[in-house]
C-alpha cells in the first residue's frame, strides 16, 4: 500500500438531501469504500495552525470539511498537491502511504475524519525521513 | 425499547486532545454504546428552521453540535425536556422511542449524529399522533 501516489487521492461526493430548512448529508454503506470504525474532528484550530505531518501504513480515511475551510498538503514522496476544502459535500479518500499537513484553517473550520480502523499508533508514519525511506524517494 | 423516558437521554463526554494547534475529539469503541453504522449532519440550517419532529422504533443515536449551537426538546410522550447543544465535545445518546425537534440554530451550526444503523424508512415514526398511541399516552 506504501506504493501509492497522489494520484489514489479520490474526490468522494456525500450523498445529500438539499432542502429549503437546511442540509442534509449522509455517509453510511457504499458511500465510503470501507467500513467505518472510527470518526474524529478538528475544531478550535488557530488560524496560524499546521496540522497533520503524519502518513499512515494502512488506514484509509475520508476528510470532509464541516465548516468553514482549510488546505491539505499530500505528498507521496514524490509529487505534492494542495486541495482546498470548503464543502461539507465533498469528502477527500486519503489511501495509506500519503504524507499530509493541513494548513490555512479558516475561523471556525471543523475537519472531520472517518477512518476505516480504530486508533493504532504503530500505524503511524511520523518521521518524514521514514516515510521517505518507505516510498524509495 | 418504547417504554424509554427522557431519564434514558444521556451525556456522553467525547474523548479529546486539548492542543494549542486546535482540539482534537475521537468517537470510536467504547466511547458509545453501539457499533456506528451511519455518520449524518446538518448544515446551512437558516436560523428560523424546525428539524426533526420524528422518532425512532429501534435506532440509537449520538447528537453533536460539531460548530454552533441548537436546542433539542426532547419527548417521551409524557414529558419533555430541552437541551442546548453548543460543544463538540459533549454528545447526546438518543435511545429509541423518543420524539425530538431541533429548533434555534445559531448562524453556521452544524448538527452531526452517529447512528447505529444504515437508513430504514420504516424505522421512522413521523405522525405524532402515531408516536402518541405507541407510547400508550
């Protein structure tokens, strides 16, 4: 799984149900491409705030900005690409194998995370010169 | 599970890493009672809107204010109660059989409930008067 690229970084559109009284967006079943095990959020994050900084072995995981707005850093070792998120509809599949920093936290952001496993800290990758020994960079 | 009052509504204090990078809150395993089938949220909801006005026969759910705040009333038929959410920390377990209405959505609320089951219509009760006879009220 180390062998991905930002390429496997797939937009996810969440189903939602539009209507006059407000929003309605639903994740469950085939939705996502994993069954969900664990959610966290970001919230309270200062503007000048960098977060992130990290890769996982296996986890998969699906990023959706709630509210207001920040920027995701991925990196594969090999090439960067930035996406800004600002939609409580559009989730981001992030697969195992891909650097990540978050930055430019709008007031109010709220990022959350749906991941496909509980918490596992040997699943994480912290050390960026480690993950570049993974990747072959 | 219709027998249950608004006494079987309960705190539930969400795990979090408190962090000057921002705070960081964790649903998984043991931090609710069942197993999360269905991740849902509310957003753009306009100040003036009324949500809910339904229960349910046999799903279980944890209410958070992910950003903002909204006020739930809450019915078993016999009685009702009102809380204010406004913390992403501090979820609501909704057990089945209670009636709910989320009214008061600040500018910007975003209403995220983890649900222990996929969608199924006809675990829905949408007609009070429906609600009323099951509860023997």
């Amino acid at each position: 799984m180390l062998e991905t690229t930002i390429e496997d970084i797939k937009d996810i559109q969440i189903p939602k149900v539009e209507d006059l009284r407000g929003n309605l967006a639903i994740v469950e079943g085939d939705s996502i491409p994993f069954e969900m095990k664990r959610v966290y959020y970001l919230y309270d994050v200062p503007s000048s705030a960098y977060r992130g900084g990290h890769a996982h072995r296996s986890l998969e995981q699906v990023m959706i900005a709630l509210s207001g707005s920040f920027d995701v850093i991925f990196d594969d070792g090999k090439q960067k690409k930035t996406i800004t998120l600002n939609k409580p509809d559009r989730g981001i599949l992030i697969p195992p194998g891909i650097w990540r920093e978050m930055v430019n936290f709008s007031s109010g952001a709220v990022c959350m995370v749906i991941a496909s496993e509980v918490y596992d800290e040997e699943d994480y990758i912290r050390a960026y010169s480690e993950f570049q020994s993974l990747k072959n960079t």
